[in-house]
C-alpha cells in the first residue's frame, strides 16, 4: 500500500547523466586519475606479491632439495655400516655362567655372552628355570663393577620360566661380576629384589 500512500515527484531531467557519471566517470576527470593510479599501485602490488611468492617456491624448493640430498647420504651411511655388519661374521668372545642364588630351592641357572661384530659389543643374556612374575615384577640384570652396580635392563619370563635380554656394550663400560635380581618393578637404580642369578 506505500506507494498508494506517497506523493508523486517528477524526476529530474539530468538524473541519468548524474548516476551514469558517478559510475563511469568520463575520460578527462580527477577521478578517473585516481582510478588509473589505484589500478596501476594495485598492479605494482600484485608484482611484489608474485615476486614474493616465486621467492617462497624458490626457497622451499631448496629446502626439499637439500632435504633429499641429506637423507640420501644418511641412507648411504646406513646401507654402508649394515652391509660391513653382514659381511663381518659376529664372534662370541667371552661367556659367562650364571649359576642360581638358590642352590637347594630352584634350578635356575643361565649364561651370559658377548659377541662382537664389526666394531660393536653385544651382551646377551640367556635364562632358564625362573619362577614367572607376578604384578609390576621384573628380573633386572646387573653389571658389577668393584662393587658399583650398573642395570643392563630388565625382562620377563615366559610360561617355562625363559627370559632373554640384549645390551648393547659401549667401550667406557666394564664389569667384573653379573647378577640378576628379582625386582618389585622395572623402575630401580639400584637392587631391591632379590638376588636369583650370578656369576
């Protein structure tokens, strides 16, 4: 109903021109100066954008780049050391009997070796006859050295009492004596448990 409502008004005769001038100003006007600038500022802009970003690929694409190559030679250091690994024959030398703690309760009893293949030291341990664990319970391995004991690690045992453990030997490392303990959990730094294994 509002336009029932409202007066009519005549419009102006130079109405169209108004509007069509405020949209498409003509050739010669300030404005049209201040548009070609605003497109010319915004085409500068746009080549500093493209600039920066084919700066951007460029850097990433060294990035990658050096990335692969570095991972190449990591590889090739990797593929080098396992292949002088598999043509060296690993040689056990030295063994150790573990005897039980327990002579006249249990016949557990286990052994000790390290081998050596390349440049690398390996101690494994070998145990059988133990009770299994209950709860947190672990066996803990220690390495004694003049009375100062150092874990080798912790394992468990399975159904038949069997329990295995590997420790890697680094050259500062010596011991004069083994000892495996049955501990409350793998957590100790020192023997809380008590001793099942030694030597």
């Amino acid at each position: 109903m509002l336009p029932y409502e409202l007066d009519e008004v005549e419009v102006p005769v130079d109405l169209k021109d108004e509007v069509m001038n405020a949209i498409f100003p003509p050739e010669n006007t300030s404005q049209t100066m201040i548009v070609r600038n605003n497109q010319k500022g915004s085409k500068k802009k746009l080549v500093r954008i493209r600039s920066s970003l084919y700066g951007l690929a460029a850097a990433a694409l060294l990035f990658c780049f050096g990335g692969v190559i570095w991972n190449n030679i990591n590889l090739r250091d990797q593929v080098t050391e396992l292949t002088e690994q598999t043509q060296t024959p690993a040689e056990v030398i030295q063994v150790y009997a573990l005897k039980t703690a327990n002579p006249a309760g249990d016949s557990a009893q286990g052994q000790a070796l390290i081998y050596k293949q390349g440049d690398k030291k390996q101690l494994v341990f070998q145990a059988q006859g133990l009770a299994n664990t209950k709860g947190s319970e672990a066996y803990q391995v220690w390495l004694i050295d003049d009375g100062n004991r150092k874990s080798a690690g912790t394992f468990h045992v399975d159904k038949e009492g069997n329990g295995y453990l590997t420790y890697q030997l680094n050259k500062e490392i010596s011991f004069d004596a083994i000892g495996i303990s049955l501990e409350p959990d793998a957590n100790g730094t020192q023997p809380r448990g008590k001793k099942v294994l030694g030597t």
